[in-house]
C-alpha cells in the first residue's frame, strides 16, 4: 500500500527508543533549541512558497522603473578633460627661478585644482563671464541682479561633477543640465574660466609681491641715507680721514687713515734703515777681519822673533827669577815686540775700517731716529683705533643697507619684467561638445536596477515573513524545532472533497500519506504500534479528527477491529444517530461500555461518539472514569484511536493523555506557530505522556487563521460551517 515506512534512520530511533537522545519523555523532555538556520534546501523552499510574493515585487519594481523613467525630466552631460601640469617658476625662488620644480606632490596639485573646479568663487567667474544672470532659463525672472548672480553660481556648482583621476595629470569633469546647448556651453566656460583664474591668480601674487618689494625698497633707501649722514658727521666730529677705496668692508683696517698710511711708510723707511745698519756692520767687521789677516802677514817676521825670545824667556824661567837682569832684558825686549807689532797692524788695517766704520754709524743713527718716529704713530694710530670703533659700527650699517637695497632693487626688476608671465598650469585636452541625447533617464539601467530592488524587496520579505510567521512547514521543522520525529506528511486536498471521499481511493496522495503515518507508527515503540494512541493537536482544525478517522479506518481495512473514540467533548468531530449514548454518558454513569459504541459503515470500525455535549469536560476527565472506559474496550478491540482536544488552552489533553499513554500530535503545515507547538508538546510530555511522532498536514500551501478562541472556548462564529464526519452507525448486535 504505497510507503509503508517514511522515517529516517534518526526518528526510526526516536520511535524505537522513547528514552532516545532525539526526543523527550515524561518530565524529562528537553524542549528544542530556538535558533533557526538557513541552509539551501531552507532557502529553496522558502522562496518556491513565497514565489508569489517575489514575483509580485519584481514586477512592481519593473512597473516602478516604467513610471520613474517616463516621470524623470531628461537630463543632458557635456564632458571636458583638463590636463594639470605641475607649475615650474617660483616668484621669490634666488637660486632657481625658471628651473624649479613643483614645491608639493603631484598628487596633492590634482586634489588642489579639483578643489578649485569645485569652489564657489569659479562658479560665480562662470556664472559672471557667461552672463547666465540674465538668461531667464537658468535663473528665471525673479528677483534683483545680485540674487540672480547667485542663483547662477548655484546652478554651476550643483551641475559639476569632478572626477579625481587615480593615476596621471588628466582631471575629467562632466556638467549635466536640462538643455544640452547649456550643458556644453557651461562646461566649456568651466575650463576657460578657470584657465583666467589661474593667470589671473598668478599676476595677483606677483603684483602683491611688487607692492611688497616697493615697500621694502622704500624702507631699505630711508635707513640707508640714515646711517650714511650718521657715518659721516662722526667721522667729521673725530676728525677721521678714511682714504680706503669705498669698497664695502674695507675701512675697518687701521691703513684706510692718514696716521696709519704714515706708519706704514715709517715702518717700510725703518726696515730699510735696518737693512742699510746691519749691511754696514757687516762690512765693518769684514773690514776688521780683513784688516787683522794683513797685519798678521806684515808683522809676521816680528812675531817670529818674538816667539824665539818667548820661548828662552819660557827656558831661562826654570833657571832663574823673574826679577833677573837678564828675565827683565829678555821680557823688555818681547815688550818692545808686541808694540812694533800692534803698530804694524794698526798702520795696515786702519785706513779701510775707519771709512767703513763711519758708514756703520750713520745707518745705525738714522735706525734710531725712524724708530722714535714709529714710536709716536703706533700711539697715534692706537688713539685712532679707539675712536674708529664706533666709526666702523656705522660705517657696516652703510654696507648692511647698501646692500639690502641692491638686493632687493634687483629682485623688483626681475619681477617687473618676469612677473605674470608664464605658460598656464592647466590646459584643456578636449572641449565640451553639444551631447546627442541625454544620459539619463536610462530605461535599461531603471528596468535592471527595478527588478534587482524588486527581487531583493521580495526575497527579503520572503525571508522576513518566514521569520515573523516562525511555523512548522516540513520534516525538518518537526526535526529541528520540536525534536520530534515526523511520521508523515499529509498534503492539502485539492478540490472540495472530503477526507472520506480521498481516504476510499486507497492510491490518493492522502491515503498513501496515511498510509505511511501507519506504517511509521510500527515503530514508535518498542512493542510495535501502540494498541491504544491518543489523536491531539496545538490549535483547532489543524486535522486532528481527519487523522484520527484516517488511522482508524486504515487499521480497520487491515482487518484489525477498531475503536474510534470522540474524546473531545467540547467540540466533538463525530456523531451517531443519537446523542443519548456517548461518553459523556460513560463518564457519568458506571454503564458498561458496549452499551455505548455504534457500528459504522465501514467495516472493522466502530465509534464512540462523545454524546451530548457537557458543561464541565475537563471536571468529567479528572474523575478517573475514563481510563476504567478505555481499560474495558481495550478487552474488546485489537486498536483504540482516541480524537481528543486541542492543546493549548485547555486542561482536556493533558487529562486525557495522562491516561492513555501514547500520543501523536498533528501539525498543521505553515499555520501551527513554532512557540505554541513546542508548548503543547511540552505540556503532553509534562503529563507523563509519550509523544510518539508528528504528523504534517495540509503542506505545501498555509491555512487559515482559524485560532483556537473560536472553537467555542471563548466565542464561537455563528456563519462557520462545523467540521464533523458522519458515521452511519447502528447498534451492534448482541
């Protein structure tokens, strides 16, 4: 009969194993982790459900895009590309004027001419030279000449746009406007108004550094003529006579006066004195010696006889006194030598030496006379020297401002001819030309850019309401949100028929889903299928009682008997011909149960109907009657499915499984909230209850709205048609 098993191995587990690490039990369930994850499959799904919704934003964003391009006035650029070159001549560079080079980085003269395209003071040069204040189209008619000015700047500078090059010196600009005659007209005016700024910039600096230099210059000449009278009434004061050359520098030196031009010649007369006094000693004493040589050769026979009688005198001296007549002849007659001698020599060196001798004291009388004299002017030139201190003070401001006024006399001339001139650091590489059609409103960029924000406009709401609207949808949400394993998953029905009329077709997507939850439930325990298993649900009409009916009727084709007991005395799903039997009834009597349940019309099937409805179910089920009921048709039937009440809200499901034992929970796909199903399934468990699986109903499309205050526990909607099955029952026969 179609899948009979459509568990993975992880709920095989959790069905086999109530005590599995997959699922709770008792009061030792642990409810699931909150935390949602997208993975691709998560993704796919959301989006195939909510594509609807994400076609409908496309096509509002084509739509839109439709409506902004026919809506947006057409705009007109007109493009012009500059060249920025950096500027090579400095105006108060002395060492290299026509050879410097750019002072900053290339990159930060880009960012400055950008800086300038962009100003306000351009736009209004623009706006001035174009005359755009009298041209009603960009300005209008209103208001005076100074407000319409700047309205024009206005319309310039909110046109432009710059555009910073990364690499190279090309800065590119475009002017976007309504008219496409204006556009290029503006950009063009751009480019050569800020070619004149530039010059004109240029010529300012220089005019302001004229004007400076001519201020200077004129300050400079005033302390100039200052310190030349000062200089000069000093030194007519002091009596100084500078005879330097007026070079400036050189009249510090003590030569530059007469006193020390008189010391100087002295000093030179006096070293040439010296000179002719040592020259004349010299010969003098070379006179001397040569004087002495010819007296030793002219004595020479003298002094022969002489030493002859020295030397008897030197022999007799060992033989006799010094006093002897004949000591005494011989030493008078060595004395009479040395007198002949001396005047021999006298008379031969005398006539050359007193002649030379006469020189040598002349040169030495005039040395001493020029040295007095040098004497007095070294006095003279150290009194000069004191007082010239103040003298050359002033005489280093004459040259100090003498030479700040040629100085800067030059540089005023350079600038006068140089000033101004020089090629433009920006030229322009392509003008503007009048553009063919305008740029924007572009229908294929709206239409891309409309279905791009359409798409993700609707991808984003898909993914916002799958997070606002947390539910249970698929397998995996029953895994991952409940930690519960899923048994089966029922699809919607398609059409107006009923569950009975889909479950008489054994192949229908329904009974084979059916099909399968019965087969899942094998395994939910350990002993197989439970015998008796209570049907519960979250919230009203999420299929609890369709699924009830379904398992019973699919036990029952299994030629099991089956009894299919309406526990939901609030708002019962089946009735019988009567409701004077029912469980109600059971509930408050001690009859025996046979008494009470109906034949159906299908075979193997037998109901319980719930029977009049009571005013206090809940007080019924907590008397314990009901589980003596369910032990004695338990002896009677080889199944019990029992169709109980939602949930959240009441205290019926929680009685009714503390006493049966088994439970499976039925989940509405896309309408049962996350929070809420993991309640009553927190609830179920806290009973005491085993939950044995999930079953999935009406997928792949949400329910309504249908809460659980209009199961009559708070109102009750008057025009709602009641979902109930029609048993055709009878009594059984005895």
């Amino acid at each position: 009969m179609g899948n009979d098993v459509a568990l993975t191995p992880g709920e095989r587990q959790a069905l086999v194993d109530p005590f599995s690490p997959t699922r709770g039990h008792g009061l030792h369930w642990q409810p699931a982790q909150s935390e949602r994850s997208l993975d691709f499959a998560s993704i796919v799904r959301i989006l195939r459900e909510h594509r609807w919704l994400i076609l409908g934003a496309v096509v509002a964003g084509l739509v839109f895009a439709v409506i902004v391009t026919l809506m947006t006035k057409p705009l007109y650029r007109a493009d012009v590309i500059l060249e920025v070159n950096p500027p090579n001549v400095e105006v108060m560079d002395e060492n290299k004027r026509e050879n410097a080079g750019p002072s900053t980085d290339s990159w930060d003269i880009l960012n400055t001419q950008v800086g300038l395209i962009r100003s306000r003071s351009l736009a209004e040069r623009v706006a001035q030279d174009l005359n755009l204040a009298a041209d009603p189209n960009v300005v209008g008619t209103q208001g005076d000449a100074a407000t319409r000015m700047k309205i024009a700047a206005t319309v310039v500078q909110s046109g432009l746009k710059v555009e910073v090059p990364e690499s190279g010196q090309l800065v590119s600009y475009s002017y976007v406007s309504p008219s496409p005659q204006l556009a290029a007209r503006i950009a063009n005016g751009i480019a050569d108004s800020f070619i004149d700024s530039g010059l004109q910039r240029r010529y300012d600096a220089s005019a302001y550094a004229r004007r400076f230099l001519q201020q200077q210059i004129a300050k400079t000449r005033g302390d100039l003529e200052k310190s030349e009278r000062e200089l000069v009434a000093y030194a007519q004061a002091e009596g100084i006579i500078n005879t330097a050359t007026g070079e400036p520098g050189s009249a510090g030196g003590d030569a530059s006066s007469l006193q020390g031009e008189s010391l100087v010649s002295l000093n030179k007369a006096l070293a040439d004195a010296t000179a002719r006094r040592v020259l004349a000693e010299g010969n003098y004493r070379q006179a001397q010696i040569a004087g002495a040589a010819d007296a030793a050769q002219d004595t020479s026979a003298l002094r022969q006889a002489r030493a002859s009688l020295e030397a008897e005198y030197q022999e007799k001296r060992t033989l006799m006194k010094p006093d002897h007549p004949d000591m005494l002849s011989l030493r008078s007659r060595i004395d009479e030598l040395d007198r002949q001698i001396a005047r021999e020599g006298g008379v031969a060196a005398g006539g050359r030496a007193n002649t030379l001798l006469a020189e040598y004291r002349a040169a030495a009388s005039a040395e001493r006379a020029l040295q007095g004299r040098v004497a007095s002017l070294k006095g003279s030139v150290l009194d000069l020297r004191g007082r010239s201190i103040r003298y050359n003070i002033l005489q280093r401001d004459v040259d100090t401002n003498r030479g700040l006024y040629d100085a800067l006399l030059q540089r005023y001339k350079q600038i006068g001819v140089a000033g101004g001139v020089g090629a433009s650091p920006v030229s322009i590489v392509d003008r503007a030309e009048v553009p063919p059609g305008p740029f924007k409103p572009n229908l294929l960029y709206n239409l891309l850019a409309g279905l791009g924000l359409g798409l993700l406009a609707g991808v984003a709401g898909a993914l916002g309401l799958e997070f606002l609207h947390d539910t249970i949808k698929t397998r995996e949400d029953v895994r991952s949100k409940l930690d519960l394993a899923c048994l089966g998953v029922v699809p919607r029905q398609r059409g107006k028929g009923s569950v009975v009329e889909d479950l008489k077709d054994p192949a229908s997507p329904v009974s084979e889903a059916y099909s399968a939850i019965l087969a899942a439930l094998r395994f939910s325990t350990e002993h197989g299928a439970p015998k008796s298993m209570l049907i519960t649900s979250t919230e009203p009409a999420e299929g609890k009682s369709s699924s009830a009916f379904a398992l019973a009727q699919n036990y029952s084709r299994r030629g099991e008997s089956v009894l299919l007991i309406d526990a939901d005395l609030r708002r019962p799903a089946f009735r019988g011909a009567s409701d004077r039997q029912g469980l109600t009834k059971l509930l408050t009597n001690d009859e025996p149960v046979r008494g009470h349940i109906l034949e159906t019309q299908f075979e193997n099937l037998w109901l319980l109907p719930c029977g009049p409805t009571p005013p206090n179910p809940a007080d019924l089920l907590a008397t314990g009657r009901f589980k003596e009921v369910l032990r004695e048709a338990s002896e009677h039937f080889d199944r019990i499915v029992i169709d109980g009440p939602p949930v959240i809200g009441l205290a019926d499901a929680t009685l009714l499984a503390a006493v049966v034992g088994d439970v499976m929970m039925v989940v509405e796909s896309g309408r049962t909230k996350t929070r809420a199903a993991r309640d009553a399934a927190d609830r179920v468990q806290a009973s005491g209850a085993k939950i044995v699986g999930v079953a999935l109903t009406k997928s792949t499309d949400e329910g309504s709205h249908y809460g659980y205050r209009s199961y009559r526990y708070g109102y009750k909607r008057i025009d709602e048609p009641k979902n109930e099955i029609v048993m055709i029952s009878h009594q059984p026969e005895s």
